[in-house]
C-alpha cells in the first residue's frame, strides 16, 4: 500500500522504505547503505563502526550550536515472523500491510514497527528543516533482536550527546525510565539412537495456532509455550513401548513466544489407535486451560511427511523428555519495588533437533542482575544432570531507573502541556539498548518513548496511527525544550 496519504507524512515515507528494504537481524547492510545515501545526499554526516551501526549527524538549528547534544536512538533490524503456510520471503519481499481501523497492520507477517516507527521517527527528525534542535545525532544500531550485538560493540568515544531519546518503545502515554537485562542459555544435547524396527510407522505431533509475541513484554499473559506444550503432550502419551521419539522442533526466535513445535515419532503397530486417544484428551484438557486466551490453539497427531530410520533409546527419551518439561518457563519473579511489573522470567524459545543433536535457548530476563544469572544457572544445573552441554552468554545490563533524570523531567512538563495530561512512568520487562548504551557512555540521561504497538514479534503486528502521530509530536516537542545547559 502507499503510506503517502498517513500523517506525519515524513515519518510514514520513512517507514515505507524500511517496510521496502529486508532487515532481519544480521543482514541490515542494504538497508544501511540505503541510508547512508540518503543523508549523504542531504548534506548530514555519516559513520559507520566495525559492529555495522550508523551514526548521523545534523547540526544544531540557528542559536542552538553550542546547546548539548542529543542522540536519538533505534535499531535497524526486525524479529522475522511469519504464520504457516505463508510464502513470504523476508530476505527478499517488502513487507505487505494494510489500514485497518486506525492501525496499520501485517495480517501473515511481523510488520516490523518495533523498530522500525522509531527509526523512521528519527529520520523525519533529521529532514526537518524547520525542527528547533541542538545537535543532534542518530545512532541506527544493527542485531539488537539477535542479542543486541550492535550496542554491544558500540564504541565507547563516538557519541558527542549527553542526552539520549531511545524510541523502541512500544505503548503511547508512557515515558519509560528502566528496562530488563538478560542472559542467553543454549543447551546442547547428542541423544543415543536405535534402529526403527521394519513394522514401525512414523507420525507427526504438532502444536499450532498460538498468539506468540514477545518474549518480554507478553510473558505474564499467560500465553502458551508451543514447545512446553508439546513436550507436555508427549509426556502424556501411554507408555509400554508404544511409541519412540525421533525428533523435535519449534520455535525459530530467541525472543519471541513460539507459536508452533512438531515432533516425529515412531509408531508400533496397532498403538496409532490409542496415541490418537491420548491426544485428544490431552487437546480437550488444553482448550480448558487456555479457553478465552488461547482460542486457536490446535494439538494434533499426524502422518509424518518421511519415514525415519534411527528412534532415541527409551532411556535417553525419557532423560530427555523430562529435562525438557522440568525446565523452567515464564514468570519467575514480580518486582517488590514495582507493583504490576515482572521481576525476573525466562522464556523457552528455539528447540531444534538436527542428526541427533538436541539444541535448545532459553531467554532470561529481570530487573536484577543476579537474579537473571541465578535463573540462568539453575536452567543449565537442570540440564546438566543430564550430561547436556550449557552455555550462557555474558548478556546484557538491565537500564536502572534514574527518578531525578533532567531530561524526564523536561519530557513529563512538555508532555503535560501537550496532551492536557500526566504521563505515565513505566519500567519494560524487555531488554533495550540503554542499559549497555549507559554503560559505554557513563552518566548519558536517557528516556524511551514511541507509539502503541500490539503483538510485536508475531505475525499481525500492528502499529496504532493516531499514536505515531502523537509520538512525533512529543518528540518535536521536547527538541524544541532542550535548554541550555
């Protein structure tokens, strides 16, 4: 569709060329050559570090040159989501949306305003001709939803600002002051296998039909796991040698709720009739559980597309199974300080199987520091006694609120007077890159703002039109309120 007829004009011309260009995470290049070019053209200064993240700068509007500097920042990349079926390409197709009572949405597909509205709300900033400003620079980071590699190798003496507005938020009327750090667990698992015996026939368990989104901000809304789900299901088919494990599957997203898991087992004869049993009762006994949250969720038993040849050994099944079951899975913790804000969670994201390698990543966030390590030992302790490889990842610092921050301040009086109400102070279970951003660059005062987004991470994204509208608004706003000093 054509964004030109949307308000601000700027920001949603902005938004047609990221919705143009494929960006999922690692292959951001084509898209930041493309800008590049673009502030080349416009006479802006450009850099690029090692890491692969932009830096733009404009300089200050007239009577402004000696005002300190402000960095507003966004990531480039995009979660790539897509329901089944879907022939969607995101290494090469544009991204497809429509208008839809008051929000633009892709029905198959991620849409990709988280980040993208943000970036483009900052590159309307720099087109801006007329925009009250200091100096302003624009850090386009790459990979933050693939473990925030840009800011992780952002350098530490690029940045000229003291203030920074991250616009990777993702509910309007929220000033956000502090968000989640995390750690990465990737398990790793060689199973033992056994022939599959010749009168043997194999089938195909799935779960499907789940709302997913994100691995942070949805995690207390009780949404379903595909891949506990299915692991769960698997537990609760009879035993007695009827059936064997041949592999798993779900998820494809370290930080998005998985939507679908499969796995293919091995069948003895005569036993279809009673697994099938078995599955519908675990079906029933889901739709209870999950009845006006989870209204399209779907368990079946299958025909499997190949027959196999090799089964794990029941020993190894059933070690397997149960480490997967046991292993933790949501909310852990809510905050003391924060009434109605998650604490501490883990989310299971990514299980593959793949010539009898067991793969599997786990995504633990919080508030606390040590409580994120704490989960992220006891997951690998957990698969551990199984004689599982773990390897967690050095993770990412949580962003600590700074209640007396100058620059939230400014935000709260000219968010007042530009919408006749208070803003609302928020905390993100979700990781940004102000934590590891702060880090880097010692006493930079940061907030986060952007437009109401639902169902980030999952196909169906969409993003409110009225909320973009009012988030340029502010952010015109308070660049024309910077003091000073």
């Amino acid at each position: 569709m054509d964004f030109s007829t949307l308000s601000p004009r700027p920001v949603w011309r902005h938004f047609q060329t990221l919705c143009a260009i494929p960006r999922a995470s690692k292959a951001e290049g084509p898209l930041r050559q493309a800008l590049d070019a673009w502030a080349q053209a416009r006479g802006l200064a450009t850099l690029t570090d090692a890491a692969g993240n932009l830096l733009i700068r404009k300089p200050a509007s007239a009577g402004r040159e000696h005002y300190p500097g402000v960095i507003l920042q966004g990531h480039l990349d995009m979660v790539c989501q897509q329901n089944e079926g879907s022939a969607h390409d995101f290494a090469r197709d544009a991204i497809a949306a429509t208008l839809k009572d008051g929000w633009l949405v892709a029905e198959n597909t991620t849409l990709g305003a988280d980040n993208g509205i943000g970036v483009a709300l900052a590159l309307a900033a720099l087109e801006a001709d007329e925009l009250a400003h200091p100096p302003l620079e624009v850090l386009l980071t790459v990979d933050e939803e693939a473990g925030m590699g840009g800011a992780q190798g952002l350098k530490p003496d690029w940045l000229h600002g003291r203030r920074l507005i991250n616009l990777d938020t993702e509910e309007w009327g929220q000033l956000y002051v502090g968000c989640a750090g995390g750690i990465d667990v990737n398990v790793s698992y060689t199973t033992a296998s056994e022939p599959l015996p010749a009168a043997w026939r194999t089938a195909k368990l799935s779960v499907g039909g789940l709302l997913g989104g994100h691995s942070g901000v949805d995690i207390h809304r009780g949404r379903g796991n595909a891949i506990k789900l299915l692991v769960r299901a698997l537990r609760e088919l009879p035993e007695g040698g009827l059936w064997r494990l041949v592999s798993l599957a779900g998820g494809n997203a370290r930080n998005a709720l998985p939507r679908e898991a499969s796995a293919m087992i091995a069948v003895a004869p005569e036993s279809h009739a009673a697994l099938e049993q078995a599955v519908a009762a675990s079906a029933a006994t889901l739709a209870r559980e999950f009845d006006g949250i989870e209204e399209r969720l779907a368990l079946r038993l299958g025909e499997a597309e190949t027959r196999a040849t090799e089964m794990l050994t029941a020993a190894d099944q059933q070690v397997l199974l149960a480490a997967l079951n046991a292993a933790p899975c949501g909310v852990k913790a809510m905050s003391h300080q924060l009434p109605g804000v998650v604490e501490t969670s883990n989310s299971f994201g990514v299980l593959t199987m793949s010539e009898g390698v067991v793969r599997a990543n786990f995504m633990v966030r919080s508030l606390v520091d040590s409580a994120a390590l704490a989960l992220a030992r006891e997951i690998a302790d957990l698969f551990a006694l199984i004689g599982a490889d773990c390897a967690a990842s050095d993770g990412y610092p949580g962003w600590t609120p700074a209640p007396k921050s100058p620059l939230l301040a400014l935000a709260q009086r000219v968010y007042a007077r530009e919408f006749g109400a208070d803003a609302a102070l928020q905390v993100i279970h979700a990781g940004l890159e102000c934590g590891i951003i702060g880090a880097k660059y010692p006493g930079l005062d940061m907030i986060s703002f952007g437009p109401t987004i639902h169902g980030a991470h999952a196909p169906g994204e969409r993003v409110e039109l009225a909320s973009v509208e009012q988030s340029w608004k502010l952010l015109t706003a308070i660049l024309a309120a910077l003091p000073a000093t």
